[in-house]
C-alpha cells in the first residue's frame, strides 16, 4: 500500500458513507509500506508509531484487515 492508495481509499469511505474517518487500522504488511515509503520521503524511519497519516490517527499496525474508524 502506498501512501496516495491510503489517500484513496479514505476519499472513497468517506464519500461513499457520507461520513468522516477519525483513524484508521492497518494490516501489518500495510503498515511497513507505509513505513518504507515513509523512510524515502523524509529519510528517516517513523518506527513502530506511525504518525497521523492525512489526518487519520493510526489506531493499529496489525489489525487482520483494512479498518476505517469514525
């Protein structure tokens, strides 16, 4: 997953839904992408805590699925 896919996909449920996503749960492979792509935009590694992405606490780094939360 990238970073513009997360992007994405929160534009799609909150439009979708008429709602707002507050945060968001992550698969643990979701979330080393996110890591990785991370690291080679500002060149250093985030660690285990992402921070906020697009406005979207992250909430969880190993849920069993995709998971936005309102």
């Amino acid at each position: 997953m990238t970073l513009s896919e997360l992007k994405q996909l929160k534009d799609r449920y909150e439009f979708d839904g008429g709602r707002q996503a507050m945060g968001v749960r992550l698969t643990a492979a979701q979330a080393a992408d996110l890591r990785w792509e991370l690291y080679q935009i500002y060149g250093n590694d985030p660690g285990q805590s992402l921070m906020t992405l697009y406005g979207l606490a992250v909430l969880s780094t190993d849920a069993p699925s995709l998971q936005f939360e309102i």
